[in-house]
C-alpha cells in the first residue's frame, strides 16, 4: 500500500526553526517531484515549495522566499523542508503531496500530484 508520511511538525516559538519530513512506503521518492503546501484554518492550501527529481527547487510562495528551504535525500527516500525564523503566520497543517516528475523550474500545480499525506501541524506562538 502506498502511503505518504509527513512528520517533524510542533509547537515552536516566533522566530525558531523546524524540519519537517516527507517519507513513502510502498515506493521510493528517488525519481518525483515532490511538493510542500501548507492549510491554515479558514484559509485555501497553498503551495509553499517543490523539489524536481534532480532536486532543483521552486519557491511557490513568496512569504516563505529567504526563510524556507527544500531538500531531497534520495538515499533516504526522504524530503525536507527546513524552516527557519518562523512567524505566527506559519502557523497551519504542512502537507507533503508526489507528483510525476517534472523539468526543474516548473510551477508544480497542485492538479500534478497523486498521492498527498495526511499532514503535520505546525503551530507557531509564543
């Protein structure tokens, strides 16, 4: 059965960092693409970043641009998305969603992906 794992989420401080993780089973992540969305509660999913299968990188919203970072360890299996000086507005369920690969530099809209997981929550206050 395939399945998405989402985990590293929790309660931190403004201005800390977290690093969440995108794990499969059932299949290896080494050759998709591989995108980052956030939920907020009373607020649409939104793309936040995505990583081709040769691990280039496209920043899909600008509020994270300078604070977020994607990564893939392909030995692993395994995506990252590090986030750093985080802010209240961060705040919201992170959701790892694979997709057929795509050339680095594409959009990744969200009608690309096929499996999603079930998220992580990320909550950020003092």
């Amino acid at each position: 059965q395939l399945q998405i794992v989402e985990s590293g989420g929790g309660l931190v401080q403004p201005g800390g960092s977290l690093r969440l993780s995108c794990a499969a089973s059932g299949f290896t992540l080494d050759h998709y693409t591989i995108g980052w969305f956030r939920q907020a509660p009373g607020k649409e999913r939104e793309g936040v970043l995505c990583i081709s299968g040769s691990g280039g990188s496209t920043n899909l919203a600008d509020s994270v641009k300078g604070r977020f970072t994607i990564s893939r360890d392909n030995a692993k299996s395994t995506v990252y998305l590090q986030m750093n000086s985080l802010k209240p507005e961060d705040t919201g369920v992170y959701l790892c969603a694979v997709g057929a690969d795509v050339p680095n530099g594409n959009r990744c809209p969200e009608v690309m992906y096929d499996y999603w997981g079930q998220g992580t929550q990320v909550t950020v206050s003092s």
